[in-house]
C-alpha cells in the first residue's frame, strides 16, 4: 500500500496530501477502529505492560529522509496501544492521572481536521474556548467578567496565576524596568505540589521566597503559623504578596481550610492562589463541595481537566477574578498582531492577551465535548463515587491487624502501609516499596509510594471512572500474597 503524494518532487502543485484520499480513509478507519478496541477493552487484562526491547528499537532510528507508506506507519502506531502508562485501566492507583473517554476520540478528530490556532482571531474555534471559559466560571461561582486560559495543565496554569499577583502587586511597571522581587514573600503548605516552588524560580522570586507552612493532623495548612509567618516577615522587613493554598494535596489528598485562607488574605491584603489540580473539580461532587467552601471567593485557581473531569491529555485551566489585572500581565501585541473591529483580526481580546503563548491547539473541543456529552452532574458522580471507594478502602484496612492507616481521607487518595510487628522501621520501609514495585511488575495494580511522618506508604489514589468496589477489594489480598511470596 503506497501513499505519496500527487505530484512528482518539487513539482508547483505537490503536496503532503495523500495520493488516493479512499485508500487513506481505509487506514484512518483501521487506527479509529483499533484505538475504540482498546478503550472498549481497557479494564481486560495488565494494568501496566512494559515496553518490549522490539519497541524500543523500532523508535530508535535515524530521522528518515524517505517516506513509508501510511498503513505501515498506522500498524507501528497500533502497536503502541498496549504499552501505555496504565491509567485507562480501572486499577491504575498511582498517581493523579485521568482515564480519558471514548467521546475525546470524535473531539480530536475533529480538532486535528480544522488544525485550529487559538491564540486569537475570530473564527470558530474561538467561541468553543469562550464557552468553556464562561461555564468553568459558572461553576465556580466567579463573577461574569472573571478571565480564564485553557493551557497545558496546572503547572503553567500556576505560573500565569502568580505572575499576575505578582504584576498586580508591583502595579506592572516590573514589566518594563525589571525592578528588583528582593523581599517578595508568599506562602504555602508543606504538602503543596512542587510545581508552585518552580513557578517562583521561573518567575524570578526564586523559591527561598516560599514559605513552607506546616501542617495540623488533617494534613491541612495550619492557619495559625501561617498568621505567625506573615507578621514575623513584615516585622523582617519583607514584603508578603501571596499565599496558595491547596484543594487536594498530592500525597494524601487534603484540602485546606480555604474560607479561612479568603479571611487571613483579605485581612493582610494578599493575593489568594487555590491549587486545585485535581481536587477543585470536587466543586460538582456532593461529597467534596462542602470541604470547598469559600472556593468563590478566591483570586485565583489552577486545576486540570484531564485529572477527574477525564478529559484527555492535556487540558489544563487558570481561572482570575480580575480579568484587567490578568490581562496588564500578559498583553503586548506586536503590529502584525493588530486588533481589529471585524474581518479575521477581531474577537478581541484574544487569548495571547492573558498567556505566554501565541500558538494554542483547540484543546478547547475536547473539554467542551466530555461536558457535552456528559454534563456536570454525571462528572461530579463520578468523583464522589471515587471518594467514597477510597474511604471504603480505608475501612477495611482499619478492620486489618496486617494494615496500618497512614493519613485520613479527605478525598480519594488512601496512604497505607503493611504492618508487621516484627520489622524495624527501615525494614518496613522497604517491604512496602517492594509491595508496590511488585503490584506493578506483576500487572495487578499500579499504586504509588510515598512518605507519610518518615514511613513509606502505599499510596493509592483513586481517579478513575472506570474503578469499580471489586477493583478497591483486590488491593489488600494481593498484597498479602505478595507479602508471602517475598517472605516465605
């Protein structure tokens, strides 16, 4: 099967469109087919399939200066299918992964035909990410004028939120003269996700000006010594711009006290970030929007699409209450960027005005198209009946002498460890990592490790549409197994 294009090499009207358009709908159709066989089975089988050395090899030639024909290139990418990292599987427990959905597949063909550039101009497109900006607003309760971006996910979503609390804070004139960040403080939890300390490095505060806040016993930022930390830096000297707190921390899941966060910042006049990679989605879920309250009252929140709302990678949201201070952070457009009052160049503002980046896929479609298709009450479902497996989970380990509760849980993520009285501490620690490397070796389950009060524990978090009780119950005997096997 051979698809070169329709023209001979460097003639005016070649192209890199397919010479016969119904032998390459053919193949299209193979790959549409093979990638539904694998979402319909993905509950079938190893959770975790490591890459075989004939994979490896097969990506790992020289740039071709020729072409191949298109059905071999189809087959090579079919056969990536099965060796994935797991978290469309119903026991991948690892980390915070979302396990996409069937109806993605229609919004990425889609996408992929129009090859849309949403970094502004008014087609399309446009009004698909406009309508997803207005219904996250909706959802969390931010005023009808608040400005939101779709990016990548919650790490630049991060670092747009903060370079605008930290334009705002020096009245954007550092945009231009570079002054000086020396004595720019904020603060956050001990538990909180790196990828807030990189943002102050990447945004030149460096991530000494961190503060990291200790935490009470529910794992939540003790608002106490964050009063303390505040007055200690202004009596320093330093000048306090910001704190982050957390909706769902990435080791045991806890959400912080955020309605007291609101009155600690409104009291000190600083800038209020939620880091709500995963958890601010709990929003639409009866059992998490009560731990969320104040969640509205916010400056700013980072959260992922593509974690438990299950759209797929990558999809990735910042949402800012004042959308002049968003944009004075961003927009500078160049001439040939020029706005205008209608033909191509209007729609303005465009997204450029409130991100760093000009060139943006239509991520927008896919996000549109799981709410679509599904609406926020099936979403939010899914999410209380991942919290409610983790709890359940919980239960049966406190009802086991051989188990040991590490952390409570807030959310859907259940720290544990094997126990046995016999082991020392470093002895213990090293048991568990071996339980989780063998869990995943072995294909059964796919948790993840973490520490917990200086003990190694088995970490499973729980964001998978697709995990049903049965999956949870497996967890438990299987380490047991396990257990007998590496001490017979």
């Amino acid at each position: 099967m051979t698809n070169k294009t329709s023209a001979p090499e460097g003639a005016d009207n070649a192209s890199l469109d397919p010479q016969d358009w119904d032998q390459f709908a053919q193949v299209a159709h193979r790959m549409l087919d093979d990638a539904i066989s694998k979402m319909r089975s993905s509950g079938d089988g190893r959770v975790w399939t490591p890459a075989t050395d004939d994979l490896k090899s097969a990506f790992d030639i020289a740039v071709p200066t020729e072409g191949t024909e298109t059905g071999l290139v189809q087959q090579q990418i079919s056969e990536l299918l099965q060796f994935g990292v797991g978290n469309t599987h119903p026991r991948f427990f690892g980390w915070v992964h979302g396990a996409g959905t069937p109806g993605n597949l229609i919004a990425e063909i889609a996408a992929c035909a129009m090859n849309a550039n949403l970094g502004g101009r008014d087609h399309g497109a446009m009004y698909v990410e406009k309508q997803v900006v207005r219904w996250v607003r909706e959802m969390f309760g931010f005023p009808k004028d608040a400005s939101g971006l779709i990016v990548s996910g919650t790490s630049v979503a991060t670092i747009v939120a903060l370079k605008t609390a930290r334009d705002s804070f020096l009245g954007f004139q550092n945009r231009k003269s570079g002054d000086s960040l020396a004595g720019m403080v904020g603060y956050t939890s001990t538990q909180t996700h790196s990828c807030v300390a990189r943002a102050f490095d990447i945004l030149g505060l460096g991530s000494d000006a961190l503060r990291k806040i200790p935490v009470n016993d529910q794992f939540q930022m003790d608002t106490g010594a964050l009063r303390k930390a505040i007055a200690q830096d202004r009596a320093a000297g330093l000048t306090p711009f910001v704190v982050i707190g957390t909706a769902g921390s990435v080791n045991v899941g806890a959400i912080d006290n955020i309605a007291e966060l609101a009155r600690i910042s409104t009291a000190e006049n600083l800038w209020l970030h939620i880091d709500g990679a995963f958890g601010a989605a709990g929003v639409l879920s009866d059992v998490l929007a009560p731990k969320l309250k104040g969640l509205g009252l916010v400056d700013s929140i980072a959260f992922d699409f593509h974690k438990w709302l299950h759209v797929n990678y990558d999809s990735g949201f910042v949402l800012i209450r004042d959308a002049d201070k968003h944009r004075r952070a961003f927009a500078e457009r160049p001439d040939y960027l020029k706005g205008t009052d209608k033909g191509l160049a209007a729609g303005n503002p465009w997204p450029v005005d409130f991100g760093p980046e000009l060139s943006r896929g239509f991520r927008a479609l896919k996000i549109w198209e799981q709410f679509a298709e599904h609406g926020t009450r099936k979403l939010g479902q899914m999410i209380s009946k991942n919290c409610k497996q983790a709890a359940h989970l919980a239960a049966l380990i406190d009802q086991d002498s051989e188990f040991e509760l590490l952390a409570p849980v807030a959310t859907s993520i259940c720290c544990f460890r094997y126990f046995d009285p016999q082991l020392d501490a470093p002895a213990l620690n090293t048991l568990n990592e071996e339980i989780v490397i063998e869990l995943q070796i072995r294909g059964l389950a796919v948790p993840s490790v973490t520490t917990i009060n200086g003990k190694t524990a088995v970490r499973v978090n729980i964001t998978n549409h697709r995990t049903t009780i049965g999956d949870v119950e497996l967890v438990l005997p299987e380490i047991k197994a396990i257990v007998r096997a590496l001490r017979p």
